[in-house]
C-alpha cells in the first residue's frame, strides 16, 4: 500500500484511488515568460519520479502539467521587447521542453495552455455565476468566498490572514479573488459576456484539470509556495463547480535556496536549468534533488553538486568493474545465489517508495548494497562464475529502480570518460600533459631520481590527479 502525507489533512494516508488501477494527477506548470529554474527543475523531477513510481506499480497515470500562457509578466516582457505575448510564451514553453528534456523528465500526458482552453474557462465562471459563487462588477469578476464555507480547508489559515492580494475597487471584500479581468491597453484579450478580458490566475488551473482529468481528481501537486492562494482558490472553485471533491491528495514539494538564501534574481542568486547544465551533468542535478525529500526544503550549492557528482563517479566506477569482470561470461542466473541484501533489494525499494516516495532512502540503500558489490569484486572468496550470478540477479533489480529514479542509466564507460574531460576541462589539466608528466616520472624512477618522481607525484596531486601503481602498470585517476 503506498503511503502519502496529504496536506489537505496533515497525515501520512494509504492511497485509494478513485477508480482501481489508475491515477490521476495534476501539477502546476510554469509562467514561460523567462527560463526555468532549479526551483522549476525540482518540481518537475519530483511529480516526473512519482509518476513513474505508480507506472512500476502497475498503476495507470494519467498526468497533466499545464503551461500559464497568459500572465502580466509575459505581457510585460512581450511590451518590453516589442513582440506579441504568444512569441515570448512560444519561446519560453519550447525552451523550458528543452531543459527537462536534458534533465530526463518524461513529457505529462497533457501539456496544455491556458489560451487553448479558453473557451472553457469562460463556460465554467458563468457556471459559477449561476450558483451564486461569483459576481460581476464593471466588467470584472470574482469569487465571493464567503459563499464557500471551506475557504481556508487547505491553508488552514485564520480567516484574516485568507486576503488575496489582487487589488479592486470592484471586490465585495479584500478576501474575494478575480475569476476574469477586463483588458488594459496593450493586452492580448478575449470577448466575455462580462468584458474583452482575460481570466484570473486561479481559474485555469481548475478548468484545465477538470477538462482533462474530470471533476475530481486523486492527486494535485505544486511546491509549497502555492498552497495559498493559489491551491485555496483552485480547491473553491472547482468543488463550487461541481460540488464534488477536487483533489483527494495534496502533495507540496519543499522550496529551494541558494547558498543559504531565498532564490532571487534581485540577490543576484538565481540559477536556471540552462546555467546549472552548463556546470553540471543532468544526472548531477537530479541526483542532488532526490537525495532529498521532496517535500524537505534545498539548499543548492555548488559544493552540494561537487558532492553528487563524487557519489554518481562512484556508483558509475562499479559499475564498470561489474561489468568488465562478467564481460562475455555465460552463467544460469536461474540457479545462481545471491546475498539476502540483493536478493531483498525490491522488496527494499518498494518499501523506500511507499513510504511517501522516499527516494533518498532508496539512494541510501543503493550506496549501502554498492559497498558490499565492491567487496564481492576483489573477495577471493567467489569464483567468477558465482560474481556473475550474483551481478546478474543485482542488475535485474537494479535497472528497474534506474527507470523509476532516471539515474544510472549511461553506460558507465562513456559517463565516466566524460566526466573525466570535463573535470580536466575546468582544472585546465590535459591528457597530454598527465601522460608527459608521467612520462617523466618513470624516466626519473629509472635514473634512481626519486625527489623528482616524487616532485612530479605531487605536483599532480595539487592538479588533482592521483597516480595508479599497480601491477608495474602506471596510470592515473581524478582526485575529487
């Protein structure tokens, strides 16, 4: 049974879905008005792992992520730049693919714009009209929240602290929120029986989610700078609408600092996906996200993904020796035996997951099984043979929990080779001149010049590189 804290109730809940076998899953997207951040990013990998986790369950999903193309600061970039607001959001959706692609995000099941929908979104707040949950004023509309006496069931705040902070002459109460706005000059619009105008940020979500999952909903997501008004709002309008439950589970994934500070441009401490790739692999960034809870708070650092990355050079090196030592070696896995922490590692997983998608005990676990396949590979105590069997039965397990987490998944040759390059690359070290250096310290060890082979020893130490003695054989490796 897969557990999930519900932030709706405030505990931990077995999942029930609403029709056996299949969930149905909302997630906000983003405003494309500017590059994806690592805010952006985590929240993606967050419902992205989810999502598959159910799919490994044998669960049916059903996931939305939208697009909010229609914004004041996409009309203000739009105005700014001197081009129309579908151009900067065009742009903007098409990038923001791009970067979640390079992060190995799956694609939803939809993606869809608020301008696709708009059609529906003025249908469903004349339904609201109708039921007396919203009104009219000179062109503009809004939610009467007192007529939704679950207002605040989700932020469970007191009712003085529920004021939305769009500013009207037209509300009834500071507490009420817009549904539709009448245009400004400038302003992309759309005829209304209200006014040329365009909806409220809160409607969309709600109509997009109902358009394409129905009124209720299992699972809705977002990070937890949302949760008022933004998923207050969502929650009124569609069980208004439809007087159904909207979302049986609320799933908020924690926020994002960077080097001990709220992300902000403003600060000057702002890094997108495209900035982050450019200094980090993409396993890199997924691997810092998922080692930790998704619903705890980050703090991105550089020194946090130099971390990862010394983990992922480990997990990969393993994995290479595994599989250069059972390389063309033919055994029957069948009868082969295996150690109960191989042998238990799905049963581990499983149990890691169900646990509110406790991926980071899952990596945890992993390290702890890797330290033991180390020992297996330079124990005298298994024949080649019996390695084989037992690397087999792992990497049956193994790759299925790769597939849910999107990590380990290269080959471990090709990663490590490039991970090679690029830390040189930034060190400004070549290849060349590690081979010519060690050139030189064997000509010095032959001529009996030990200070100098020890000299050029250390001297590529403090670059970073680390010399291999073994078996007469010299060759050298990155010092992390």
């Amino acid at each position: 049974m897969i557990k999930l804290y519900n932030t709706l109730t405030r505990n931990k809940e077995d999942f029930i879905p609403i029709n056996e076998g299949k969930v149905k899953m909302y997630a906000c997207g983003v405003t494309p008005y500017d590059e994806i951040h690592i805010g952006h990013a985590r929240q993606a990998v967050v419902y992205d792992v989810i999502r598959s986790y159910f799919e490994y369950a044998g669960y049916e999903v059903s996931y939305v992520r939208n697009y909010t193309d229609v914004d004041d600061k996409i009309i203000d970039r739009a105005n700014r730049e001197g081009k129309k607001s579908t151009e900067v959001s065009g742009h903007f959706m098409k990038e923001n693919s791009r970067d979640l692609d390079a992060l190995k995000v799956h694609r939803a099941s939809h993606e869809p714009t608020v301008t696709e929908c708009m059609d529906d979104i003025i249908d469903f707040i004349q339904v609201l009209i109708s039921k007396g949950f919203g009104y009219e004023v000179n062109g503009e509309v809004f939610f009467d929240i007192d007529k939704f006496s679950k207002y605040g069931c989700l932020s469970n705040r007191k009712r003085e602290n529920l004021i939305n902070s769009e500013e009207s002459p037209n509300k009834k109460n500071n507490n009420d929120f817009v549904l539709w706005k009448p245009h400004k000059t400038g302003e992309p619009f759309w005829e209304s029986p209200w006014s040329k105008g365009r909806p409220g940020w809160h409607i969309e979500c709600s109509v997009m989610a109902k358009k394409y999952l129905g009124d209720s909903i299992d699972i809705h997501g977002g990070g937890l700078d949302l949760l008022f008004p933004h998923h207050e709002n969502e929650i009124a309008q569609s069980e208004a609408y439809s007087g159904k439950q909207f979302s049986k589970y609320w799933v908020h994934n924690g926020l994002v600092m960077i080097d001990g500070t709220k992300m902000s441009k403003s600060l000057g401490n702002f890094l997108t996906v495209k900035d982050a790739l450019k200094d980090y692999f993409p396993e890199e960034i997924r691997y810092t996200i998922l080692t930790h809870q998704y619903s705890s708070a980050i703090d991105f650092s550089n020194q946090l993904f130099l971390n990862a990355r010394k983990r992922l050079h480990y997990f990969y090196s393993t994995l290479l020796r595994m599989r250069d030592l059972i390389d063309g070696v033919e055994v029957d896995s069948e009868t082969s035996k295996a150690p109960e922490y191989i042998t238990g590692l799905e049963a581990k997983f499983v149990e890691f997951m169900n646990d509110n998608f406790n991926a980071p005990r899952v990596i945890s676990e992993l390290a702890d099984v890797f330290k033991e396949l180390n020992k297996i590979l330079v124990s005298s105590k298994y024949s080649l043979e019996e390695k084989t069997g037992i690397f087999n039965i792992f990497f049956k397990t193994f790759n299925d929990i790769s597939s849910v987490l999107r990590l380990f998944e290269e080959k471990p040759r090709d990663y490590i080779s490039k991970l090679k390059d690029k830390i040189l690359n930034e060190r400004e070290v070549t290849v060349e001149y590690i081979e010519n250096r060690l050139k030189d310290r064997q000509s010095a060890k032959i001529t009996k010049n030990y200070e100098k082979a020890d000299s050029i020893k250390n001297e590529l130490m403090q670059k970073g590189i680390s010399i291999q003695d073994t078996s007469g054989l010299v060759g050298w490796d990155i010092i992390f």
